[in-house]
C-alpha cells in the first residue's frame, strides 16, 4: 500500500518523514527553543577547553593543563565564594520552601473565593519585579537615613539613637537576615502556586471521613492535608537543590565590597574576576565556572539518586 503526502496513517505505523510532515507546525514552534538551546547551552560547551589554556584577548591561548584548577583551589577568595553559595542557597531555599508551605495552608482555610483570590494576586505581584527593583526598593526602605523607613521606626521606638543608625546592606552581621527576608518577600507567594494545586486535588470525602469521626480542624490538617502535601515538598527540594550553584542575580544586586566576606558567591567572584579591571583571563573564569558545573552535575545525581529513594523515580 502506497502512502501519498498529506494523508493520514495512524500511530507510529506511518513513516519518520510522514509523521514529520503531518506535525509540522509542532515542529515549528519548536525551532525557535531548539535554536536557543543549541547557542547558549551547547555552543558553549566548546570553550571549556579554556580552561586549561591560558587565554587573554588578543593573545594567543597557551596550554597550562590544570594550573587554573590548581591556582582557584588555592585562592581563599574563591573557597569563601563556594561556602557562600551552598549556605545562601540551601538557607533560602528551606526558608522559602517552610514559608510557602505555611502560606499555603492558611490559603487553603479562606473559604471566600474572592478574598482568596485578592490575597493570592497580591502575594504573586512581588515575583514579577526585577531584582533591580526589588534592591532599590529595600535599599530605600532600609537606608541609614530618615528617609529609611525601619531606621526612623527604630529611632522613634526609641532602640536606637539618631547617630547608631544600622546599615542594614553594608553590615556582615546584618546583611544576610536581610537577603532572606527579601527573598521570601519577593518569591514565598510563588512557591505556593504548586501547593496549592497540589491541596485542590485533595479528595473532599477525606476531610467529611475525618469530621464524622470528631477531628477539628487542626486535627484535619495535621493527618490528612500535611501527609497529602509531604510528596509535593520533597520533590521541590529536591528539584531546587539541583539548582543551588546558580546564585547570580539577586546577590549582585545586594551586595557590597564591605560585605564580601558573607555574600560573595561563585558567580560574582567569576563576575569580579572577568570584568573587575584589568585584563582578564578567560582561562581562569573558565576554570571557576566549569568547577560550578562540575558541582552541579554531581548534585543533580545526588538528588536523581535521592528521587529514586523517595518516589521510586528518578527526575533526569
């Protein structure tokens, strides 16, 4: 039986270039993502051999082998950086997990629909803003100034006098308490989208079951609505544990020189090294970059090993 262009066979019957041609629209849109990935996910792997070359614009690279990886292991900039980011990382990521999930169950309880939907609208607002934004905003908020909202509530209060005001953001002692507060502000309310979907899917005969045999409301969270969300919450930490070597963004737009002994972190020290003055040497970013994703890959296994141990299914 002959096949012509165009017509319908069903399932995988049909041949390759057929099957291609009657999804190609699918394919299509899919181009665009194909082409994304392919420059800035794989094209780059090409230039991990820098690593082990010493490399500066307009100079010839010289192979040096594991002399940037040597050099980096020695540099106590870079071993502050590492221990840096696995504490900001792992710290944010139990805070905002706990505070989601904490939110999330008060969401659950408000029975009004609309008034439900208010606060949900207002807590997912804050996702949207850059951390530009966000750092500007809480800069302001938190100025060693009158203009700073808690320095003047505090001078008011009485805690502290007029000359003791607190630099929140240049201060070691203070500047990671703030950074987790921001980032619960800015991205608690997000998290909670998949709690939620996760206690809408919780069967309703459960909680009239466990009302006819007397439990309160307490008692219902506690043995039907946490046992039903456990799953869901180690899963998200296991997923966002694989991601923990990214901490980019929202730390360089809150950091300082005066606080670099509790914020600086891989990717701002790479920033620093490549485009801090100077001529850089790509080489030795390469290194520090590819010793990320080393880490990164050796997580993603960890936590692919500990899926397999929790849902009996791994995630890669």
């Amino acid at each position: 039986m002959s096949i012509k262009r165009g017509q319908k066979v069903p399932g995988s019957k049909a041949p390759l270039s057929l099957r291609i041609y009657n999804h190609r629209w699918f394919y299509v849109m899919f181009a665009p993502v194909l082409v994304f990935i392919a420059l800035f996910n794989y094209l780059p792997m090409y230039f991990i051999k820098y690593a082990f070359y010493d490399y500066k614009m307009a100079q010839e690279p010289v192979f040096v082998g594991l002399k940037h990886f040597e050099k980096l292991l020695k540099k106590q900039d870079f071993i502050r950086a590492f221990v840096n980011t696995f504490e900001l990382s792992i710290v944010k990521l139990l805070l905002n997990t706990f505070m989601a999930v904490i939110i999330s169950l008060l969401l659950n309880e408000i029975k009004n629909l609309q008034a439900k939907k208010a606060v949900q609208t207002l807590i997912y607002l804050p996702h949207f803003m850059s951390w530009v934004v966000t750092a500007s905003v809480f800069r302001l908020i938190l100025s060693p100034s009158n203009e700073g909202l808690v320095n003047s509530f505090l001078v008011n209060l009485g805690v502290i006098n007029k000359d003791q005001m607190i630099y929140f953001l240049a201060e070691e002692k203070w500047w990671r308490p703030v950074y987790y507060i921001v980032n619960i502000w800015k991205d608690t309310g997000w998290g909670t989208i998949i709690y939620l979907a996760t206690l809408s899917g919780i069967s309703p005969d459960l909680y009239e079951a466990a009302q006819i045999d007397g439990a309160n409301r307490w008692n219902q969270m506690l043995f039907i609505t946490l046992p039903s969300l456990a799953n869901t919450i180690i899963v998200v930490l296991i997923l966002n544990l694989a991601k923990i070597m990214n901490l980019f963004e929202s730390v360089f737009v809150m950091y300082n020189s005066a606080v670099y002994k509790t914020s600086d972190v891989i990717q701002t020290f790479v920033y620093r090294q490549t485009f801090g003055g100077g001529i850089p040497n790509y080489g030795f970013t390469t290194a520090v970059g590819l010793m990320k994703s080393v880490v990164g890959c050796i997580l993603v296994l960890v936590c692919n090993y500990a899926s397999k141990k929790v849902r009996g299914r791994g995630i890669v």
